[in-house]
C-alpha cells in the first residue's frame, strides 16, 4: 500500500510540474502567418517530412474511425445486437479458458524423489539414484535428437553436448514431501541451462524422464517436480503434486481402499499423470495379543508384560559399575540364542508377585504389518492421493476428478474426501480476487459518481467494462494461457485502464455539448480526439 501511494504521489508532482515545464520548452508553435509558414518550409528537416507523410495516413484513419462512429449513433439497435452477441460469446467461451494456481515457469530445475521398498538397504538406493541421473542424461540426449538441434557453446566458445549444468543425489532421505525418512527414500536433483539455451523445455523432459521410471518396478513411489523449489514453497506451501485428495478416516484399511479407486479413476482422465497414494505399506512387527480374562485371572496387566518384555529382550540398565575413575552400565537382556525366534518370546516368563507366569498362558504372537507413519488433519487419519498433471491446465483436471469422484465413489460413514495442494490454493486465491475485483468496480463508480455529479453518467464508463474482460477472455483463448492468479491481477488492473480512457471520453464530450454542438457531432469529434493518446 505504501509503495502505491509514494508511486502515485510522485506521478501527481510531475503531472503537475515537470511535465508543463518540458512542454513549454519542447513543444513548438504551429506556424499560421504566410512568413512563418515560408520559414518552416526552408527550415524542414527529414524528421518533419516524415511526420507530414504519415500525419496523412493518420488524419485518413481519424475521418473513417469518426464516419464508422457517425453509422453506429445512426444504427443504433444494431450495435447494441452485436454488442449483446459479443458479450454472449465471451460468456460461451469461459469454459474453453482453463485455470491455474500460478502459470508454469521454466527455471530449469528438477527434483525427483524416489522410494524403494521398505526396509531397502541404504547401498541398494544410492545405486538406484546414480542410474535415475544416468537415465535423465540419456532421455536428454534422446530429446536433442528428436529435436535436431544441438546446445550452443559456453562462455569460452568450447562445445557442449549436454544442457544439464550439474546433478546430485542422496539417499536415506528426502527433502520433503512425503514427511518420511529412511533407507529407502533417495532424491535427485538436476539443474539445466536456462531455457533460451535448449531446444526442449523443462517440462518435456520430464515427462520423458517420468515415463521412463515409470516401467522400473523396483520403485513403489516416485515424483518428478519441475519448478524452482523456493517458488513452490511461496506458492504451493510445500513439494507436494498440484492436486492432493486427502482420504480422512480412522480405518486406514478402508481409506487406503478409497484413495486406490480414486487413483483407478484418475488413471483415466486426460492430462491426469502418475496419481500417487502416499502410504507406506509397513514395516513388519510382532504383535502380543492378550487374552485379558486369562491375564486377569493369573493377575497380569499390562504393564508388567511391557516391562518384562522390553528387559528380555531389548534391554535394561540395571546398575552401574565404577572402577576407579572409570564408570560402565550395566545393560541385562537375554542372551542372542534365546531372543532370535518368536517362541522365545511366548517362552518368556512374566514376574508377577514373585511369580513366574510363561507368556503363552494367556497370550500370542502374531506377525503384522504396522504403517511407518500414521499422518492426521485435523486429528483425523488421513491417506493422501498426490496426482500430476500435464498436457491440461489444473482446472479442468480437478474438475473432470471432482466430478468422477462424485459419481463413482460412495463414501462409507466416518469418511471424508477434502482436495487440497494447489488446488485449494487456487480456490481461495480466486475468490480473494474476485472479491477485490468488485470493490474495484464499486470504488470506481463511486468516484465518477463524485467527479460527474450524477449517479447515471458513470453507467456510461461502466459498460466499457465487460468489453474489456471480453477481449482478456478471447485472447487467453486464442493464444491457449490460462486464468490464474497472473492474468486476474492484470484483470482487476484493467478496469481502472479502461475506465479512465472512457472517463476523459465523456468529459471531452461534455465539454463539446457544453459549447452547443449536437450530441452526435460531439461524440464523433471527440472520439476523432481521443482516438490517439
């Protein structure tokens, strides 16, 4: 608000200052006397003949803009009919313009993060990230090919065969995203050259590049993200897809079930790629069931059984030794060969009241699977469906998923489907903008209203308004861009542009009838006026 403010002060001052000093001493009379106009003549440079030349070609354009105006006032219901038409088709044509959060940007980065099945060895990922790099080099050199083009040179003249300016990998974790760590999680990153150095954008390799990983079947989850990183994390919030379907529930067998026919679904919708359940299958883990009636009966709880059995067989400090000024723990658990198998642990023995009770009196052991992480919203359990989308603005992909969802999955009680990512940050973008642009056009009724002194002279301007929204809808439909928080900004910024070219319209025309000339030889002399800037 205060940049605006200093911007628009210091633009009043040279209105009102420097620019009335530059035209007395820039701008030159129009010679009128018969001597004046002999010594213009002798005085004529190229610059001047120039300007007479196409000062006819201009003055021919004024007097066809000025008859066009004088058939349209005579003509009148027609130019309202196709004004009506004109309106009606950028009406029609809204649903053609596609919508984004924010329009793709080509830095050149690229990240990939890639997971392997759990409990995969940290040596086994770090192979795998060295060949997804090898892959991007080959699948880039396979661009270059199909493109016919070759990189040029760098700053010293030598030769370049590659747009890739350097890579790295790692592995044991990742840098965001699927909020886990582990063995079996890797991540690449590439930096390309900037995009007026390649024939290929950012976004065609990696297509090219997902395509290909997505026939390794080692890899249970990988995601492929071409945008700047720190402009994710201003737009987006996070690394995550553009389009998140979050499956909320208690009963992760039944969500996860969900987000798996919704991800059959998405399979199925154009410009819909590489849909993602972000759940971990589980690490393997023993589980004790108790038989509570037993262990009531023999006088076992529960926490006698987790002490007895943690001591077993993961370990106690039970004391300390000091030698000296040397000091060691005393660590008491079961020896190896008695804590290798599962009967050892329904061989253990629980102490209750100086008793022994051997675990298997009231209890088994099953072998399982546990989640590695259980993520919540809203202290709700939720399984996360993280979909791509390419070839097809945001919009149109959320809304042919929305509406497959809406028709084909039929939610159990105590289980709800919420869409976030980009998304829901388009959503409220939009509607924070769109609420700004009808203040924007209430504020500047409201100050024509004061200037005019009438609250019907304003319409006039005003109906220049929906025109101009027109043409911003046929141009983004013509040149295929997308509505997104960009173009609306500019939108909302178009307003006060057409408003204040009508503004100084009107009031030329005022002034005309003001001095008695009819209104129709007004208007067409003003428009005549007003049509150069």
């Amino acid at each position: 608000g205060g940049l605006v403010t200093a911007t628009l002060l210091a633009s009043l001052v040279c209105a009102m200052i420097l620019t009335p000093m530059l035209s007395s001493k820039l701008l030159k009379t129009i010679p009128r006397t018969k001597a004046e106009i002999e010594a213009a003549e002798k005085k004529k440079t190229w610059m001047t003949r120039f300007y007479q030349r196409t000062e006819v070609g201009f003055l021919a354009f004024e007097r066809g803009y000025g008859n066009l105006l004088s058939f349209c006032l005579s003509h009148r219901s027609s130019v309202i009919i196709l004004a009506t038409l004109v309106i009606s088709l950028a009406v029609l044509t809204i649903p053609f313009v596609g919508t984004e959060f924010t329009p793709d940007q080509d830095t050149g980065d690229m990240s990939i993060r890639f997971q392997l099945p759990v409990s995969t060895r940290a040596e086994i990922t770090a192979q795998t990230g060295r060949r997804i790099v090898d892959t991007v080099y080959r699948v880039e050199k396979e661009l270059l090919a199909a493109h016919n083009e070759q990189i040029p040179p760098d700053e010293s003249g030598q030769p370049r065969d590659s747009a890739i300016r350097f890579t790295n990998w790692r592995a044991g974790r990742s840098s965001g995203g699927w909020g886990s760590r582990g063995s079996h999680i890797g991540q690449a990153d590439i930096k390309l050259l900037p995009m007026e150095e390649r024939p290929y954008g950012i976004a065609e390799l990696g297509e090219a590049v997902q395509t290909e990983l997505r026939t390794w079947p080692e890899l249970d989850r990988v995601f492929l993200g071409t945008s700047n990183r720190m402009m994710s994390l201003i737009m987006g919030g996070s690394n995550e897809k553009p389009i998140v379907v979050e499956v909320l529930g208690y009963d992760l067998d039944v969500t996860l079930g969900i987000a798996q026919k919704i991800r059959e679904l998405a399979l199925d919708i154009p410009g819909c790629k590489d849909p993602t359940i972000t759940f971990d299958s589980g690490n393997r883990e023993l589980v004790i069931n108790i038989d509570r009636e037993a262990a009531a009966v023999l006088g076992v709880n529960v926490d006698n059984i987790v002490s007895s059995i943690r001591t077993l067989f993961y370990g106690n400090e039970a004391s300390q030794f000091r030698e000296g000024e040397d000091e060691y723990e005393i660590f008491v658990q079961l020896g190896e060969l008695e804590r290798r198998t599962v009967n050892d642990i329904l061989n253990s023995e629980i102490s209750v009241n100086g008793n022994r009770i051997r675990l298997d009196s009231f209890a088994n052991v099953s072998e399982e699977l546990g989640p590695v992480t259980i993520n919540r919203t809203g202290q709700e359990r939720v399984v996360n469906l993280q979909l791509d989308v390419y070839g097809r603005s945001l919009g149109e992909v959320a809304a042919d998923l929305k509406r497959a969802v809406a028709e084909n999955i039929i939610l159990p009680p105590g289980v709800g489907i919420d869409y976030t990512g980009q998304i829901e940050e388009q959503g409220k973008s939009f509607s924070d903008l769109t609420l700004m642009l009808i203040l924007g056009i209430l504020l500047v009724y409201m100050i024509m209203a004061a200037q005019f002194e009438s609250y019907m002279s304003p319409f006039i301007v005003m109906f220049s308004i929906p025109f101009a929204f027109a043409g911003a809808i046929f141009a983004l439909a013509l040149t295929g861009k997308t509505l997104n928080i960009m173009s609306f900004i500019r939108l909302i910024m178009l307003v006060g542009t057409v408003v204040n070219n009508a503004i100084v319209l009107i009031d030329y025309i005022n002034i005309l009838v003001a001095r008695r000339i009819p209104v129709n030889q007004a208007i067409a002399a003003a428009g005549r006026q007003r049509l150069r800037p």
